[in-house]
C-alpha cells in the first residue's frame, strides 16, 4: 500500500514522469488500436467475435522474428507479416469461421477460443515459451536531462503503425471491396439482393483482418516482446477498445486504444509490473460495467 | 367509472422524430378500450412507453393510481399490467402446455411456491386456457410449427394464463383468418367479462374494434385526434381525413 | 419413475461405488472425473439451461478451494503466519483440526461463492450473452491476478495444505468418494431443479428474456438464484480440491481459466447443452478423450484439445444428447399425439 501511494505521489512530485507514461502508453495504444480495429471489422461485418485476435497477432511477430533469424532485414518484417498472416486468416476463415457466421454469439466466441488455444500451443512447439525481440539496432534519443528516452525503432513502429491505418481507412473509403464490405456490415441480406458475393466479403474482410493483426504484431517485436501465451491479452485489450468505442467507429477506435494504453501504463506505474494483466482486465470490467449503466438508462441491455 | 391506466401529456421522441406529442387518455377499469390511427401515428410507441419498454421524455403514466413511468418492463408486468406484442412472441421450441405453463404468474409465488413441480391444477388450467381460444387439439404440438394466427391465439391464452389485472394487446387480429375473427372478437369480450381483465386494444380493423370497444381514442402524427364512442370516432370527420390522407 | 429408470440409476450407483475398488490405479482420474461431472452439471444449470454462457464458473473454484483452506488453517493457526512459512514452518494438526477444519472449510466454500455469485451476478447478469461470457471470463482472469498478488493469502506461491492423515490409498478413496457425493447431490439436485415451476422458468429466460421480463417473471432473481446454486456445488468441488492436491497455487489452479474453465463448457457441449444427461456424459467422453492425449500425443496434447473445442463448437454443437433425441425421439419421451399429460413423473 506504502508502495502504491509512494508511486502516486512521485507522479506529482516529478510531473515529466506523466509524459513518459503517457508517451509510452499512446505507442503501445496505437498497436492496440490496430488490433482492436480487426475486431471491430470482424464484428462488425459478419457478427463474429474473435478471441483468437491476440494470437493473430503474436503470429505476426513470429513471421517477423523467424525472417531476422534467417537474415533478412528487420523492416521486411511488416510486409511479410501482413501477406502471410492474410493467407492464415483466409485457411482459418475456410476451415472454422464460415461456418459459424450464421451461430449464435457464443458460438463464434467458443470457437475462436479453442483456435487461440491450439494457435498459442502450436506456437509455443514451434518457437519454444522463450519471450522473443527483434533488435534494430537505431539508438535512443533522450530528453529532458534522461527522463524520457525515445528509441527510434519505436518512432519508426508507430509510423508504420499509422501509415498502415490510414492505407486500410483510403481503402476502406474508395475502393470497390471496401464499400462492398461497409454495404455487407449495413445489411447482409440487402447486400446479396443487390449482388454482393457476400461469402467473399467475408473471407476478404477476415483475412484483411487477420493480416492487419500480423503486421501489428511484426511491429510489436521490434519495439516490444512477444511470447506465444501473450496472446489472449492482447485479445482482451483488442475486446476492451471496440466495447469503450463501439462498432464502426474509427475515430473512436483510435482514441480508446490510445487511451488504454496510457492508462495500462499508469495501472503498472502505479500498482508495480505484476498487475499488469490485472490492470488489462480490470480496464474490460470498468468499460462494461459503464456501458451497462449508460444502457440501464435507456432501459436496454448490453448485448 | 374510476380509470385503471391514465396517461397524462406523454411526449417522446427517437432522435429529431417525435412518436408521441402530449398525449392524454386513460382506459376504464374493466372496459375496453380502443386505440386506432393510420400507420406509423405511434400507437406501438404509446403502448411501448406505457409497458416501460423505454422510458419517457415527459409527462406521466399512472396504473392503479400509482406514477409508472419510471419503472421497468418487470416491475410494471408485476403489478399486473402484461402486454402482447404485434409480432407474436411465443416460445417456439415448447410445445403449447409448457408455453403456458411458463406463463404462470410467477408475481404471485413466493421463491418457495416456485420452487415446487406443477400442480394438477397448473396442467388443468393451461389445458381450460387452450380450449378457450381454440388450441387444445393442437396443444403438443412444437409452437413454433403452428400457424401465425395461431401463434397469436397461444400468446392471448399465455396472457390469460398470468392473470393481468389489464391487459394491452397489439393488434390482436392481424394476420389472423378473418373467418375466426368473429370467434377472437368473441374471446377477447369474455376474457373481458369473465375474468374481469382490463383491455387496451390497437386494432387496424375497424369493424372489430368498433364491435368491441366502449371507448376509443385515436392517434395521428402522434398526437392525440380524436376519442369517443366507436359511434362519435366513426363520424369524426378529423378521424376520416387522417385515415384517407395517410393512405 | 419407471422400473427401467431405477435399475438404471441403481446401476450408475453401484457403478461409482464399486470403481475405486475395482480400477485402484486409477483412483485419481475416477476422482477428476467427479469433478468434471459437477463443473459440466453446474454449468449447464445457467448455460443450458437459462442461457447464460459464462466462461468465469472457474471463479467459484478458485475461490472455493482458498476459502476452504483460509478457513481449515484459520481455525488452528493465524493464516498470515502460515502463508509467510510458504510449508516451512511446522504446522501440525491433529485428525479433528484436519477433518473438522475440512467439513467447515468445504461448506463454507459452498456458501461463500453462492454469496459471491449473487454480488457477481447482480452486475454481471446485465449483459448479454458474449459481453457476459467475456464478462465473467474477466472476473476469473482478473480474481486470480490480484490472489496471485496477495500475500497474505500465499500470493504466486499459492497455499500447501496438510496432507492427509492415513495412508495414501485409503485418502485418494476418501476424495474419490467426497467428490462423489458432491456429484450425486449436484445431478439430483439438477434433475428436481428443471422439473419445477422454477426450472421452466429459467427456460423461458433462455429462450426470449425479453417475453419472461413482460410476462412478470423475476428475470434477474432467478438468474441470481440459479447461479449461486450452480456456485455453492462448485465452490465445494474447489474445497475438495484444495485438499487433494495439498498445495495449488493461484494462476495453474486455482483460477485456471483456459484449463477448467474451459473444460467444463466443452464437456457440456460435447454431451449435450440444456440436457440433463449431457453434461454427464460429455464430462465422460471429455475426460477419456483427455487422458488418452494426454498420455499418447507428447506435446501436441494441448493442439488436439484445441482442435476439439473448435470442432465440437463448428460441427458438433447439439452434443452426443442432441444428435441422440434428433435420431430417437422416442426415447425422451417425445410424441406427437399424447393422450393425458402425466403431472407425476
């Protein structure tokens, strides 16, 4: 308790340690923002919510890391990683996801589970439960007498990071499949009458999503750790953006996930580094438990 | 005459579209009473508003004398105002007795009387119920599988078999054989006068509502047109151009 | 009930208790599958039954084995000292501390967690079916971090209770046999449960909450209601549990949620959601499918569970009951044309 409330008060007494968190947090919000926004296409457009969206992610970063350890360039880890990872979601939208588009919730939810369950274990068969990083090698700026370091490779990774959001929003907003993808989210059945190869929405829109998660996680690695059991928090912060901001909401996404992230910083600033998963989880309670007051109100509920 | 539901000034609006403007009536205990209006004049959302599915924007909604307004779907159905829905809502993977078994009124039991298996007298009930619309022959039969009249009957029986104190009925014959109207006309009065239920009706048909209802109010844009005797309604010359205009 | 009826649940009982004297090298898996028996009954009872999918039971388990132990050491010692000796210290107890402290400790786990489900429940219930599965997954996930950082309760290290006092055969019967009755009493008291007015309504919650809300029932006390009774059998397990393994620790677990807590939805599925028999049978089929891998497909044991979660929910969704009332409606009793309802089972 000393401890927590000694952590608080060192917020106050050294207000640059704020801008370190925040900095740190709104870096790892913006990945978490890429992630969340797969699930929030995901659900969306064919009602599927994914728990295997984490794993996706760590996958992602394992194409990147098994590239480095072959000698490629650290940079070709993004690309790869998105091309591979969309080959992957498109197998698992073929083998599993098809056929639960038309379930209930929960069906989709239990199913993407036990996926994230075997993609974790085959992972950690393949790549041992070692956490695992790519090094850059580009060296750290610093600020304010050393109080805030900046490593390049993370400049660099929230610039792909965004470079790589606003490419899927042009996409989204101009292209043939793009508009066929928000018509499908509107109305499936309207978007059938009027032509729309929905089932091939669907398998696009799953890989797209699945390949995105790739390409967070390949810069993940650089600037982070990965490990093949990180996963499912990664699917619970992706859960607790798209609850906070809603479907179809891009802006939203982003803020939520910067947001999260700055306070996950906080939460293990505060509370010391073991509660970081705790933090996470506590974050998905808090924003259900506000979006379930808020709906009480209008005498719905959350569903 | 004392009123069981009195409705006072109720406006609510989804977004920028208003569905009820100041609306006022109230229905006499033990009447029948009707609500028309052409389509899309707010009569759901009125019946909506009174049952507590959303709340209100302003004004006030009493039953039995007592301010409802702010409370929820449950709370309001446990005092014994129950409504049907215009889509029916049944459960379509029992067949007819468990619907009605599940409609016992569960308001009335305390944890310890629901926690007892069904009585002869629920089995008896459930199968009066069912004969008294119409559906006893058809009572094992999944309910899903019965026609969408049909389905309309089995809710009405499920309503019965609550035991409301009043009761709201969406649009009770749409969509049903309008050969077996006179008999539904005919149950609705008895279920009426021998078991004493309060009836709030909106109905489409003018002949079954003016068959029926001792008073009727109608609705148009939202606001309230007109009420009276089905005699006064049905001369009014307002309720005549809003029915021909909507068309 | 039918002559058939009874010979069959005399045999089952025979059966169970004839199992851990004939099949003695297996006493520990007899033992486990008991409790995946009562975690796939008792999930049913919300799951199945009333429609409410929670991925966070294993919470009551978690909690019922510390509440268990909490209460078997607070009895005879003071528990800070205990978990700061992590086992070191010299704790004795003698055979009425030891059974005593169980019989209280195991009740108190049942009672404790039927508590705990209504203050759960009564904010979790207000959310639908996925938002209440990841819901009550979060409160496990988030339960067993913050008792994993908990020091007065053993933290990382988790708790080392006494083992038993006897020998080793005779203790694994013992559970065997605690385990057991909890399952019997969970079955009959589901089985009586889904035959009362109750129970139907519960179904109606499952199949249209909105219409049981219109039609007066206490939607949200039931549901109360019967999660903390499916809480109180769990949470008893947990107690049980605490004392066959001697020492657990909180994340692999007590609060095991990918492990357990996602046994017990698979058992349910695999046998048969919303059945009665279902969850009894998929725990079966669960259970041997496990230990088979377990000991067969070195390293890839965790991949095929996967691969069977995914396939029973994609391919296999009505379970063995399901597919078994769709190929022999007969045998449940089902017929068109039937003369008089029996009020009597």
């Amino acid at each position: 308790m000393d401890q927590v409330l000694g952590n608080i008060d060192l917020l106050f007494q050294f207000p640059i340690v704020n801008l370190k968190i925040i900095l740190d947090g709104i870096m790892i919000g913006a990945l978490f923002a890429l992630a969340a926004y797969g699930l929030a296409l995901v659900w969306g457009v064919m009602n599927v919510k994914n728990l295997a969206q984490g794993d996706f992610v760590i996958a992602g970063g394992y194409v990147s890391w098994w590239l480095v350890q072959h000698g490629f360039p650290p940079l070709l880890g993004v690309p790869v990683a998105f091309v591979v990872m969309w080959g992957i979601g498109w197998v698992v939208y073929k083998l599993v996801i098809t056929r639960v588009i038309e379930r209930d919730l929960f069906t989709s939810l239990l199913a993407t589970f036990g996926l994230a369950i075997m993609m974790a274990q085959i992972m950690n068969l393949m790549f041992g439960s070692d956490t695992q990083s790519v090094d850059l090698g580009y060296p750290t700026l610093h600020f304010f007498d050393g109080f805030i370091d900046l490593p390049i490779a993370k400049l660099i990774g929230v610039g792909m990071a965004m470079s790589l959001a606003g490419g899927v929003i042009i996409f989204m907003k101009s292209s043939r499949m793009g508009q066929a993808i928000r018509a499908t989210a509107q109305d499936a059945r309207a978007a059938r009458v009027l032509g729309i190869d929905t089932e091939k929405v669907y398998a696009f829109t799953f890989s797209l999503n699945s390949a995105i998660c790739g390409a967070a996680g390949a810069i993940i690695v650089m600037v982070w750790v990965i490990q093949p059991f990180y996963g499912i928090s990664y699917s619970i912060r992706a859960f607790v953006i798209v609850t906070a901001a809603g479907l179809g909401n891009l802006p939203g996404v982003i803020a939520a996930g910067l947001g999260i992230g700055a306070l996950e910083q906080y939460g293990s600033h505060i509370f010391g580094i073991g509660y970081q998963q705790a933090v996470a989880v506590m974050l998905l309670l808090l924003v259900l438990l506000y979006r379930l007051i808020q709906q009480r109100r209008n005498r719905q509920v959350l569903k | 005459m004392t009123s069981i539901i009195d409705v006072s000034n109720v406006s609510k609006s989804f977004g920028g579209v208003v569905a009820n403007k100041e609306v006022s009536l109230s229905v006499n205990t033990g009447a029948i009473t009707g609500l028309i209006g052409p389509n899309g004049s707010g009569k759901t959302t009125l019946f909506n508003s009174i049952v507590g599915y959303h709340p209100i924007d302003s004004g006030s909604i009493k039953f039995e004398g007592n301010e409802i307004s702010a409370l929820s779907v449950q709370q309001i159905a446990r005092r014994g105002l129950l409504r049907t829905f215009q889509q029916t809502r049944i459960y379509g993977a029992m067949d007819g007795v468990q619907n009605m078994l599940i409609s016992l009124p569960h308001r009335k039991m305390s944890i310890f009387d629901a926690l007892k298996t069904f009585t002869r007298e629920d089995y008896e009930r459930a199968d009066h119920l069912l004969e008294f619309v119409g559906l006893y022959e058809k009572r094992m039969l999944k309910s899903g599988d019965l026609s969408f009249g049909q389905q309309k009957l089995l809710e009405f029986a499920m309503a019965l078999m609550n035991e409301p104190t009043c009761l709201l009925l969406d649009e009770p014959t749409a969509g049903i054989n309008p050969t077996l109207i006179n008999g539904l006309i005919d149950r609705l009065k008895r279920a009426n006068s021998e078991f004493g239920i309060t009836l709030f009706v909106i109905e489409h048909n003018m002949r079954v509502i003016m068959n029926m209802a001792e008073k009727i109010y109608c609705l148009a844009y939202g606001e309230m047109l007109a009420e009276g005797t089905p005699d006064e309604i049905q001369n009014d010359q307002r309720v005549i151009d809003a029915y021909l205009g909507a068309h | 009930m039918s002559k058939k009826k009874i010979t069959l649940y005399a045999s089952i009982l025979a059966f169970s208790i004839i199992a851990p004297f004939a099949f003695p090298d297996f006493g520990t898996q007899l033992a486990t599958l008991w409790l995946m028996i009562i975690v796939a009954i008792t999930w049913d009872m919300t799951g199945g039954q009333m429609g409410y999918n929670s991925l966070g039971n294993i919470f009551f388990y978690g909690t019922g084995m510390y509440v268990a132990a909490l209460i078997t050491i607070g009895l005879t010692y003071d528990i800070g000292d205990y978990t700061s000796a992590a086992g070191g210290g010299i704790y004795e107890f003698t055979d009425l501390e030891y059974f005593g402290g169980m019989a209280l400790g195991i009740l108190g786990a049942g009672v404790f967690c039927s508590l705990s489900a209504i203050v759960i429940g009564s904010l979790t219930f207000g959310l639908r079916g996925p938002y209440f599965a990841i819901g009550t997954l979060g409160v496990a996930i988030a339960a067993g971090e913050l008792v994993a950082n908990w020091d007065w309760v053993g933290g990382g290290q988790g708790i080392a209770l006494p083992v038993y006092p006897g020998d080793l055969d005779t203790g694994k019967t013992f559970f065997y046999f605690l385990f057991a009755a909890v399952g019997i009493a969970s079955f009959l008291f589901a089985r009586w449960l889904y035959g009362t007015r109750f129970g139907a309504a519960i179904n109606a919650i499952r199949d249209d909450e909105e219409k049981a809300d219109a039609m007066g029932i206490h939607t949200l006390r039931y549901k109360l209601y019967t999660w903390s009774m499916a809480a109180f059998f769990v949470g008893m397990a947990g107690g049980i549990s605490a004392f066959q393994l001697i020492h657990f620790e909180p994340l692999e677990s007590a609060y095991q949620t990918i492990n357990l807590g996602i046994f017990m939805v698979v058992c349910v599925l695999l046998g048969g959601k919303g059945t009665l028999w279902g969850p009894v049978v998929g725990a079966i089929l669960f259970h041997l499918f496990k230990e088979i891998t377990w000991n067969y497909l070195l390293g890839w044991q965790w991949v095929a569970l996967g691969a069977l979660i995914v396939v029973t929910v994609v391919y296999f969704q009505d379970g063995v009951m399901g597919w078994l009332e769709h190929k022999r409606p007969e045998w449940f009793g089902r017929k068109v044309e039937k003369k008089v309802v029996s009020v009597s089972q």
